[in-house]
C-alpha cells in the first residue's frame, strides 16, 4: 500500500482557448455562516481561468491517482492546479518527481534527511535517497474535486 506508483499524478492538456472560452454565471455568494437575505443576488460571470491561474506558462493541471493526501483534502481523481514558478513554503504541497515517477506530498527536512510527506497516516514517509533523481516540480495551489 506504500508504493509511489499507486499513489500518482498524471499530467492533463487543457488547450488554453478551450479554457479562455469557459465562461460561469455567479448567481450569488452563499454565507456559510448566517443566512443571507435575498436582496444580495449577484449575477457575474466567473473566469476560471483568471481565477485559478496566476502565471499561465508555468501552470499546468494533473490528476491525482491515489489516496495518499487524503487527509489533506486530496483524494483519489482529484484535479490540482499546480504553478512551477512559485517558491514553496514550509507547508506546501508539491507535486514533485523521483526515479522517474511523479507523486504529490509535502516535503519535510528530519534532521539531515528529506522525506516526502504523504497526509494519510496508512502510509509512511518516503525518504529522498541521496543520489536519487528527486525534483520538486510545483507547488499545488488548487484542488478540484466533485463533493458527491
């Protein structure tokens, strides 16, 4: 159950004039709170693509095979948006490349070793071997995935 090949991405095409044609109506916000009176109907129209992506020539979509992020709110099918260009942060999800393989988790440094971080405690870190053909590839900064 802890092997990379199981718990994966796969990288996606979405032609850019395709997704610049996407166009949504926002109907309104919803308030996760109080309810909201009805006079506060909105009708937009919400741009995907300025929404999820900030640098369009370093931003790629993929998708997740596995449940190795679950806990993380990643799950198997999922779609992550992921940018290249940024610097990941101390808590950043990643998707990165090792041997040959693709794979999303957080990196930790444990004491002069690097580990790949899955968020599912059935599975075990995964420590980067020295030698090994390991690079970080992007920071996740969408997850997409269907509610039911």
């Amino acid at each position: 159950m802890n092997s990379r090949k199981k718990n994966s991405v796969t990288p996606l095409s979405v032609d850019n004039k395709e997704f610049d044609s996407i166009r949504l109506t926002v109907e309104g916000f919803v308030t996760a709170g109080f309810p909201s009176p009805a006079g506060d109907y909105i009708d937009n129209e919400l741009n995907l693509k300025a929404l999820l992506v900030r640098n369009e020539s370093s931003t790629f979509f993929v998708q997740v095979t596995g449940n190795s992020m679950q806990d993380a709110n990643i799950f198997d099918g999922d779609i992550l948006v992921v940018d290249k260009s940024l610097n990941p942060s101390k808590d950043s999800i990643l998707v990165c490349f090792i041997d040959g393989e693709f794979t999303v988790k957080r990196v930790s440094k444990i004491g002069k070793d690097f580990f790949l971080i899955p968020a599912n405690k059935e599975f075990k870190p995964i420590k980067i071997e020295e030698g090994a053909d390991f690079r970080l590839w992007g920071v996740v900064t969408y997850v997409i995935h269907k509610i039911q």
